[in-house]
C-alpha cells in the first residue's frame, strides 16, 4: 500500500508540470512493454504508453523484449509519465538516445496500438498509421498469417480457464 502511495505521489508530482520529462537507469527489461527504472536509488517499474507487447508465450514475445533490451538496457532513458496503472506501475513514453522506444515497436512489427489506452490523438494516429504499415510490410509479427492481439490473446485464455 505504501509503495502505490508513494508512486501516487511521484506521478503527482512528475506530471505537475507539463511536458515534464524525467530521467533514469533502465535496469531491467521485463518484457516488450515493461522496464524497470532506477532514479536516486528508487526502482520504478515502468509500463510503455499506448502499445501492448506480445505476451510471455505468444509469438514473438522474445524478440519484442530482446528489442527492448537492445534499445535500453543499462542506458539512461527520458521519461514523460502518463499515468498509474491498475497494478501501481508508471505508464511512460519513453525516449532513449532520440528515439520513441514505444514508437519503435510498433514501427518494427513488435507492438500493437493498445487502443483503449492510446488516448493522445496525434501521437496514437501516428501510432496506427506506423501499425498499419508495419502490417502490409509484414514485419516483425505481422509475417504471422494471423497474429493475435495480446489483449485477444489474454481474454481467450480466460476464457479457456472457465471450461
């Protein structure tokens, strides 16, 4: 309880300027989607705004989260918090040496628009026009004859689950 509080707290205080931008450590690449973040001896976990990343044993679930890997891992990232998700981590755009880690996603076929969180309209239009290039380009999961939203993915093992 007191670890949301305080990230409550750290998010009140990050986003209470606009166009704040924070930065940190990448110490750990949880997934395509998720980071863990070091900052003046803090550990934030870190959840990329507007995007879903395949899930552990979906197709291409590694290679999202080795590209993720590549691109921060061990590096100083910029930070523009968002919002607090339901499970208290920090939900970010992040940026590492110039680039949109969240844009290079789903640039490179890696990570779907997550439309019922995507909710800044010219960032998340350029989101679904880079998706849906990714897709007639067939890269990255979209070489798949059918690729599965992880959001789909989830609600269909749920649903398994109840049998």
């Amino acid at each position: 309880m007191i670890r949301i509080v305080n990230l409550i707290l750290f998010f009140l205080v990050v986003s209470a300027t606009p166009g704040c931008a924070w930065h940190a450590q990448v110490i750990k690449v949880l997934d395509g989607d998720s980071i863990v973040v070091r900052r003046g001896g803090k550990t934030y976990e870190i959840r990329l705004y507007g995007i879903d990343a395949p899930e552990y044993r979906q197709a291409y679930s590694n290679k999202a989260k080795q590209y993720t890997k590549r691109l921060t891992y061990r590096r100083t990232v910029s930070l523009s918090t968002k919002d607090v998700d339901r499970y208290g981590r920090l939900v970010a755009l992040v940026r590492c040496q110039g680039r949109l880690v969240n844009r290079e996603l789903v640039r490179n076929g890696l990570a779907w628009v997550y439309p019922k969180y995507c909710r800044i309209p010219s960032l998340c239009r350029e989101l679904k026009k880079l998706e849906r290039q990714a897709r007639k380009q067939r890269r990255g999961l979209w070489k798949q004859k059918h690729p599965v939203s992880p959001w789909e993915w989830k609600r269909r093992k749920r649903q398994a689950g109840r049998r």
